[in-house]
C-alpha cells in the first residue's frame, strides 16, 4: 500500500470513529436524564411527551450510526478495490476523454454513488419519521421531488461541470483561480434565484393572508426598516410536521418563509419574535458574512485539487495513471478522490463554522429580544418549537458543541435573560432606512 493511501485509511477511520464516539457520548448522557425531565424543563414539556423526545433521539442517533459505519465501510471499499480506475479506464475507452464524456464520467459517478443512500434516506422517512408523527410524505411526493432533484442536477450541475474542465485546457496551470470563480459566481447565481425558480418547483408559496397576523408582521418589518416585499407562508406540511421558517436570497429575490405548520402552532406574538430573529439575521448580514466564508473555502478547494493532480503519489495511491498536461482526462481523478476523501477534513473544520453559526443566533436572538422589547414571546416560541419538533432537551456539550449550528435551547433562553436591560431610550429604531441592496 502507498503511503499517502495509508494517510487516506487512517483519516476515513479517524472521522467515523470520531463520529461513534461523539454518537454514545451523547446517547449516554440523554439516557441518564430519562426518567425525570430535569427541572428546567418542566415548563417544556410534560413527563410522557419528554421521554418521547429522548426515544426519537435515541432512534435517530443509533440510525446515524449505521449510516456513519456504512459510509466509511463504501468509501474504503470504492478506494481500495480499485474499481474507479478500472471505471475510469472503461468510460474513456469507450466514451472518449473529451470534456463533455469527463464531466459525464463525474456525473454519472456521483449518482452512481448516491444511489446506496437511498435506502438509507426512505428509512428515515417512513419509518423514524413515522412512527414519531412526523411524517407527511407519500411516497409519490417522495420520489418526485428525487426525480426534480436529478433534473436539476442534469440541467444545472453538468453545464457547470462542463466549463470548469474547459478552463482547464483553456487556462492552464491558473486554471483553479478561474474554476474556483466560476463555482462562485454559478452559487451566487443559484442564491439569487433560488427562491424565485427552484423552491417554487419543490414547494408552494402563497402571501401571508391578510388579518391580525400580517399586519402584525408588517408592522414589525416596518419598525425594523426591513424593507420586504411578502411574507410567504409555506406548505411545508406537505411532507412534515416539524416545523421552521427561514431566510434566504438577496437583494430583490429575498424570501421570509414561515412553515405553514408553524403558524399553527405559535400564538401571534411568537410568530412575530421568529420573524424578528429572522429579520435579524438579515440585519446582521449573516448570510453574506457565511457566504464570503464558503467563497474562500471553494478557493481553497480548487487549488487543492490543482495541487493534488500535479501529484504522483496522489493518483498511484489509488491506482489511477498519472499524467502531467492540462487536459480535463489527467485531473478529473484528482477530482473525484478529493470530493471523495474531502469529506474527512472538513469534519474536523464544521465544529468551527457550527459555532461561528451559533454566535450568529446569539445575535439574531439579541436582534429579536431588542425589536420586541420584551423576551418572553421568544422564549415561548423557543420552547414550543422544541416540544413540537421532540427536539434533544439534553445533549452532551461536547455533542451539540462539535455538531449544533444553533445553541441548546436552554443556552438561548439563558443568554436572553442574561442580556442587559435597554432602556426605552437608547433602542433606536429608525423609522425607515433605505433598503439595503447587499451584493446585488
Ligand atoms: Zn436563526
């Protein structure tokens, strides 16, 4: 065995290890607290809804499990057999090396590869989801939105596919600087778009209907200087009961959307503190503060991949040829083992991006507290939520340190009465505030 596929062995086995580990510690820690709901919580959820909450956690953790095991027992297969050199040398013989047959050998690669996840994926649909009450999906609707997803993927992904190992003979050795801002300027595109043209397809999104609520909201987006549009409502009922709402798109594409299972289950001034959080996120230019993070991290994922292609070691390790020339034939295995094992660093990255992402709900919180001038409609909505969604009331620090993107419920009620009181004088709310065109 070469080295470098040793280094590989160990990094695969050192994550879904990492992943077990993390996995018990915390199942550990969510049983001990089985049998009495601890006192902060009593006001959450009652006895009987509380140890479902610990079953429907429990249920999904060990299920976790078995995907973690089976991904890594798939990746060590597919890297040490040497199946994918032989795949590779059978599609250019019979397909050709040309860009249009490489970015086809990626694509059908890549479905190829998700197919064993689909099992997987119905699993955990119609049989956890159902059997905690979650599940709304049929199956038709289950496997149309896959069929969409695919069509997507085709109609999108393989263009974009396409130029990128065109740049490569049309570049030459800078060729990553100009993939890296094709795929950002193709996500940025994809953002913008999104909620006008995808979501729609998946989903459907009517205005708020007119009544107590959305004038509510309005006011609340007005005292803000959220300048918007709509609030849509979102049938997300249409495949289950948890529920949410969420922000995304920019500039005129911009979309707030509520689950409609969400309206159904908050009072209106929780709604309103959702909205609020929201809005804050906005304010505080998450999105754009995440995206410029995720930009730098497809710059320094191309030049990895420019860099591992120059590499011997790197294709002899798992068996491909090596050859030197900007053509897309000599980098596309390159490509393909690094979205195969890039997997195993960035797990140790997202414990960063997680609680770079939790300071960012602290801070929509901090948003919402100070636009409602009071906390306990959050609090309350907070806690709804969490009893609705059967939500893991105690999981190991470590756990939801390594693994939340928002903090614990009991970390954000917390950090809302913590905050210092404001005086009514020193909340400025300007009236109105010229909308803010972030990018676009
Ligand atoms: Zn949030």
């Amino acid at each position: 065995m070469q080295p470098f596929a040793i280094i590989a062995l160990v990094l695969i086995l050192a994550r879904v290890f990492a992943e077990l580990w993390l996995s018990r510690l915390n199942q550990h820690h969510v049983r001990a607290h089985r049998n009495e709901v601890p006192p902060p919580f009593r006001a959450v959820m009652d006895e009987a809804r509380y140890r479902r909450s610990v079953d429907y956690t429990l249920a999904k953790s060990r299920f976790g499990d078995i995907i973690n095991v089976f991904d890594a027992v798939v990746l060590i297969a597919l890297l040490f057999s040497r199946v994918l050199p032989w795949a590779f040398g059978r599609f250019s013989a019979s397909v050709g090396t040309s860009v249009w047959a490489m970015a086809g050998f990626l694509f059908v690669t890549a479905i190829a590869l998700s197919i064993p996840g689909l099992p997987f994926a119905w699993y955990a649909q119609f049989k956890i989801e159902e059997r905690f009450g979650f599940n709304t999906t049929n199956m038709r609707t289950w496997i149309v939105d896959r069929v969409k997803g695919l069509l997507l993927a085709v109609l999108l992904g393989y263009p974009m596919l396409v130029l990128v190992l065109k740049l490569i003979a049309w570049t030459g050795a800078n060729w990553w600087i100009w993939a890296a801002a094709v795929v950002i300027a193709f996500q940025l595109l994809l953002l913008l778009i999104a909620p006008a043209l995808i979501m729609p397809l998946f989903n459907k999104f009517t205005p708020l209907p007119e009544g107590g609520l959305r004038e509510r909201l309005f006011a609340l987006a007005r005292r803000t200087g959220f300048s918007t549009r709509g609030i849509d409502v979102m049938d997300g009922s249409k495949r289950s009961r948890h529920s949410n709402a969420f922000f995304t798109g920019f500039g005129r594409f911009r979309k707030i959307a509520l689950f409609d299972t969400l309206i159904a289950q908050l009072s209106e001034p929780e709604v309103e503190s959702v909205l609020a959080h929201e809005i804050g996120h906005y304010k505080k230019r998450h999105v754009i503060k995440m995206l410029s993070v995720s930009i730098a991290g497809v710059f320094v994922a191309f030049a990895a991949i420019a860099w591992l292609a120059r590499q011997q070691w790197f294709d002899h390790a798992f068996g491909f040829e090596h050859q030197a020339g900007f053509v897309a034939a000599n980098v596309v295995p390159a490509i393909l083992l690094f979205a195969l094992l890039g997997g195993t660093i960035t797990f140790w990255v997202s414990p960063f991006v997680h609680g770079w992402s939790r300071h960012f709900e602290y801070e929509a919180d901090a948003f919402a507290r100070a636009a409602m001038g009071e906390t306990q409609s959050l609090i309350q909505a907070l806690r709804k939520l969490s009893e609705k969604n059967l939500s893991n009331l105690t999981p190991h620090p470590l756990y939801s340190s390594f693994y939340y993107s928002h903090p614990t419920l009991l970390e954000r009620e917390r950090a809302l009465r913590a905050m210092p009181h404001e005086t009514p004088g020193n909340r400025r709310w300007p009236r109105r505030v010229p909308p803010q065109r972030v990018l676009f």
